[in-house]
C-alpha cells in the first residue's frame, strides 16, 4: 500500500498520481486546496473559478446593482461592508473600507473594471481588467469549495483501516479526480449587502450574523459543512466498501480506480443550491441554506 503525505498520496511503485496541469483547467489530480494563487494550473482553486466564471457564469457577476432596502445603514451612494475590528482594533481586511462605492456599468465585471479611475474600498486604485486578482477587487471575496475540502478529507480519515483510507485516496487520483475544479468552486462575496444587491449569497457568517446556526464560528461555514456532509458520507461510504473488498480479493491494487461521478454529481448539486439560496436569500450565509437536495 502507498504511503500518505498530508491528503496527497504515492503510489506504491514511488510514484505519485498527484498530477497538476499548467495553463489548463483540465487533466489534474488533486484532492487538497493547497494552491491559493492565481497561476493558471489545474491546483489553483482560485485561478480555476475565475477562469470558469469568465466562460460560464457571467450573469451572476456582471452587474450594476443600485442600493435597493439596506440591511445596513450608510450614506448615499454607497454600501456598508463586513469589514470588522480585529482584536487589536484594526480594519480587516487591512486594505479594505467599512463602506465601498455601488459600481458603475463595468466596476464589479469579472474582467472589469473597464476604466482608468476606479478605486477599491480603501480610495486605491484598481488596474483596468483586475478585478479579482485581489481578494478585495473589486470587493471582498473568497473562492469557496463547493465540496469542502477540508471536510472531504476529514471524512476519508474517519475510516477505521488506513490502508482502506490510502486506496480511496490513490484510487480518486488515478481516477483524475480534482477537489480545485472549477465543477467544485464557486466565488462568493464576504460583504452582506455587496451579496444582497448581487443576488448572491455571502461565503462566511462573520459578524452579521446567521440565523439557522446560532454559536457558530464566525470564520466559519459550518452549518453549510453539515448539509454536504450528509450527502458526502454516503459517497464516501460505498468508496470504502469498494476499496475493502479490492483490498481483500487482491494483493496488487496499483491499478484500482474509483468513479469521480458521484463526487461531481454533488458539486454540481451544491453549485445548483447556492446560487438558487442567493436568488431567494440574497445576502445571507451559506451556513442558513436548507438541506441539499436528495437528486
């Protein structure tokens, strides 16, 4: 049996089905989000939801929303963020504002902004055509995995034999199974009304609070994390009886593979989820959506 690395995994030939791909969103193996950059790579979860983003989900960025009912107060022309004071009473994000400007046609576009004079929330300006590049670009931002990752591997670790555990893990990657694919990554807003004029919903609970899961960690997305695990921990179920019964027929499992299907299949649920909770919830957390659907 392979040895283990963190969640990444090698063959027991000394090889390692890890497999990254530059300048392409295809053809990776990867099952941790361990590249938070923009390079152009099948690992870069951030680059990936862009990228995919720009192709395919221009109508869930590229607006010019107004004001609309404010959840929280500020002056005209503007909207309050979720920027908060840090234990040491500094503004986080530190380059970031506690109110940022509504766009004008083009400030917020995924390949915006589209002039010269536009500023961030903190009165610095923003390049034409880098938006996002930046996590506060044009606004505060995060990159969420759909299927989380860290849950993803915490539930593979809750299988008793660790042997069982290393062969689902050699036998997704030999199946190019990627947790950065831009199938499993969506990019959401951290400010409540930035997410509410966007019809979107907002990645974390921070200090605005969260109606469903009352305690819960602010840096956090826990109640979210509870409704894919309900749908995961079956997935992962019937992976670990393929893998023990491969583990109990045969000596040599260097060629056991395992679908990625059903993985994708629930991202895309996820993915269906979110957006339709930012349509009828906009503004709220992810941790207050309602269970996943069962199909």
């Amino acid at each position: 049996m392979g040895k283990s690395t963190d969640e990444h995994v090698i063959n027991p030939d000394g090889t390692c089905p890890h497999v990254v791909v530059k300048e392409n969103t295809e053809g990776g193996a990867c099952l941790t989000g361990h590249d938070s950059s923009l390079d152009p790579s099948t690992c870069s979860y951030r680059w990936q939801a862009l990228t995919e983003s720009k192709q395919n989900r221009t109508a869930l960025y590229n607006k010019t929303p107004t004001a609309g009912a404010r959840q929280k107060p500020a002056p005209m022309g503007l909207l309050a963020t979720s920027a908060y004071l840090s234990n040491r009473g500094n503004l986080y994000p530190g380059q970031y504002g506690a109110v940022i400007r509504l766009p004008e046609p083009g400030d917020w576009h995924l390949d915006g902004p589209t002039r010269d004079n536009m500023e961030d929330a903190a009165g610095r300006p923003i390049p034409r055509g880098q938006n996002f590049s930046k996590h506060t670009w044009p606004y505060w931002h995060n990159s969420h995995h759909l299927i989380p990752k860290g849950l993803f591997n915490e539930t593979i670790a809750e299988i008793e034999d660790a042997d069982c555990q290393t062969l689902i893990r050699l036998a997704l990657l030999r199946a190019g199974y990627n947790i950065n694919h831009h199938i499993n990554v969506i990019i959401l807003p951290q400010d409540l009304e930035v997410a509410r004029v966007l019809g979107l919903p907002r990645h974390l609970i921070l200090e605005d609070g969260s109606w469903m899961v009352e305690g819960s960690p602010k840096f956090d997305h826990l109640g979210y994390n509870w409704n894919v695990q309900d749908r995961l921990e079956p997935i992962i179920n019937r992976y670990a009886k393929a893998c023990d019964a491969e583990l109990r027929k045969n000596c040599d499992t260097s060629e056991f593979k395992l679908s990625k299907e059903e993985l994708e299949k629930l991202s895309r649920t996820c993915y269906r989820s979110v957006t339709s909770f930012g349509k009828t919830n906009p503004g709220e957390p992810i941790s207050d959506m309602p269970k996943l659907p069962r199909r």
